[in-house]
C-alpha cells in the first residue's frame, strides 16, 4: 500500500516548477515544448483559471512527487449563467505507485457536485471507471467530408448560402470587439465562449488552431469556425472542432464553411479538404452537400454536476484538454 499522501496542487512558482520537471520524466516533450510552457498556457494565460483555482492533486512520499492528475479551469454556459467546469488532462504516477492513480481518479470526482467534468483523452482503464461512475458519454460521430477549391466542382460548389450582407469575414480575433453572446442556445449546457477565451484556446503551444468568423461593422461576433491542420492519407485538410452562432438558424455557418470550400486560401497552407464532425442528434451539417461521410468514435466522457445528469448538452469536438 502506498504512503504517499495526496493533496490539492499548491500553483505556486516552485510547486510548478517541480511539476514540471516530474512530468518531463514521464512525458516527453512533444516538440520541444517544455511543461513549464504548457503549464503556464494552462493556468496563466487561461482567462477561465483566474476565478477557478483547482489545477489537479499529486501525491508526495519522503518529499518526493510520485504522482499527478491535472485539471484545466473551464466554464460552460446554462440558462444565460456560467457553469464551472474542469478539463481532466495528465494522470501520471511512478511506476512502484500504481494505487496512486485511482486515489487521484476517486478525489477529482469531489468537485463533480459543482463543477461540470470533462474527460477527452482517458485511456481504456479510465474510460471504464468513467463508465461505471455514470459518465456521460459522447463517443459516436459523423464526419462530413467536404472537397475544397478546384476540387470543390466534384459536389456542392455553389450550393451554400451567401454570406450576410451584413457581416465581414474576418481571420485574425484582433478585428473581434466583443460576441453578440457567450453561448449559443439557454436550454442546453454548452461551453462559455468569450473573445478572451477564443485567443487563448487559438494560442495553444500543442496545436495549431485557425479562427474564421463573421462580425458586423462594430466588430461583433455572432458565427465562427475553429479548424485544425491534418494530412490523412497524404491528403492536407483542415477539421472544422468548434463551429459556433448566435443566429436563430445554421445559415450563417452553411455560408461561413461554403466560402472556405469556394476559397480555401483564407487559410494558411494549402488544402484539399475540409470536415465537420457532429456528434449524435445533432443534424448542423446534415443538409450540407458533403462528398462523403464517416462514422467515427471520439472519447468524450462528461461527470455532470447533480440534478445536470439529464440536462440537455451540446458536445465539440474542442472540448477537455484535445488540443491544448
């Protein structure tokens, strides 16, 4: 039996700074980046942490870290109200500590009775307990293939509707002044989106994500896309992970991704894809003139908060720690 005593993550400049080191012996650096960097995007440039101090537990034996599970500060949206919620993201534990990881595992669950839980990248074992807990699960998706530029002529180039006349298509959040509203829809739980909140996310030291969205001629945002670079099968694509509008109907991003087909140098690189992915029941792309589309599975797991366990919710695929 372990010894090692568990405790809340003190973020402090020296606890991060031996955190980081722990990690590093464990997880290797993807790409160079050093912990310390990833941290750092975590928890100080996150706008959601400055209200949320949870970072995660670790456990320690004879002053030594022998184990970690992070939380990433989120909030979502319900009613017109924020709800707080925390992103789980890096369960690691020393080999000779094994037990650590479900003491760390069981204790995160104390903040499920306020706090929404957010699971996106749990291994096989956690996704179990997840399971067993009474997660919810966001697991089956459709993806919606879509041809772009010259290649477009294969489907559906001209069948999107034009963009408002009313609106500018902007790339950069700097032209952003504020969002016509936070959330999307007050009768399901979806996440609390703000213009600080979309820099951050678009700033990820882990992954390259690209802005696209309409704004009036104050500068406010109503409908936006964030998409991510891949190659699949030597095809360079962009995925459409968070598609977003204020708009009482989907037009404005029918028009938003139509003009990304017609033009695919509003992004940067080249491309000769486009996808959306929409979870189950939600029909946002399903009139969209796609070229194919895939079943896939994705391993979103959610622990709602008590008396949540049945509201409505709304799943993207850039949700929990996917990309950050």
């Amino acid at each position: 039996m372990s010894a090692a005593a568990l405790e809340l993550f003190p973020d402090t400049p020296p606890a991060r700074e031996e955190l980081a080191g722990f990690l590093a012996a464990w997880i290797p650096a993807q790409d160079g980046l050093p912990w310390a960097r990833r941290l750092a995007h975590w928890w100080t440039q996150n706008p959601a942490a400055a209200t949320n101090p949870v970072r995660g537990y670790w456990a320690r034996e004879n002053g030594r870290i022998v184990g970690y599970g992070g939380s990433i500060p989120a909030e979502y949206a319900l009613e017109g109200h924020r709800l707080p919620a925390l992103w789980a993201t890096s369960m690691v534990t020393a080999p000779r500590h094994p037990a650590v990881a479900a003491k760390i595992f069981l204790n995160q669950r104390h903040f499920q009775h306020t706090h929404l839980i957010c699971h996106s990248t749990p291994n096989a074992r956690v996704q179990d307990a997840l399971v067993k807990m009474g997660a919810r699960q966001a697991t089956r998706v459709t993806r919606h293939f879509f041809a772009v530029g010259p290649c477009s002529m294969l489907r559906g180039r001209h069948g999107w509707p034009a963009l408002p006349q009313d609106r500018t298509l902007v790339t950069d959040l700097a032209r952003v002044t504020a969002l016509a509203r936070a959330y999307q829809r007050a009768d399901r739980i979806e996440k609390w989106v703000t213009v600080e909140s979309l820099r951050w996310y678009c700033d990820s030291p882990m992954r390259r994500h690209h802005f696209v969205g309409l704004v009036d001629r104050h500068g406010v945002l109503d409908t936006y896309l964030l998409l991510t670079p891949r190659s699949a099968r030597g095809i360079r694509m962009y995925d459409v992970i968070e598609a977003f509008t204020t708009q009482e109907d989907d037009a404005p991003l029918h028009a938003l991704l139509g003009a990304l087909v017609r033009d695919p140098g509003l992004l940067p690189g080249p491309a000769l894809a486009l996808s959306t992915t929409t979870f189950e029941d939600d029909p946002r792309w399903r009139a969209a003139p796609a070229l194919l589309r895939r079943q896939r599975h994705l391993n979103h797991f959610f622990l709602m908060p008590e008396g949540m366990q049945t509201t409505p919710k709304h799943h993207v695929v850039a949700e929990g720690d996917w990309g950050l």
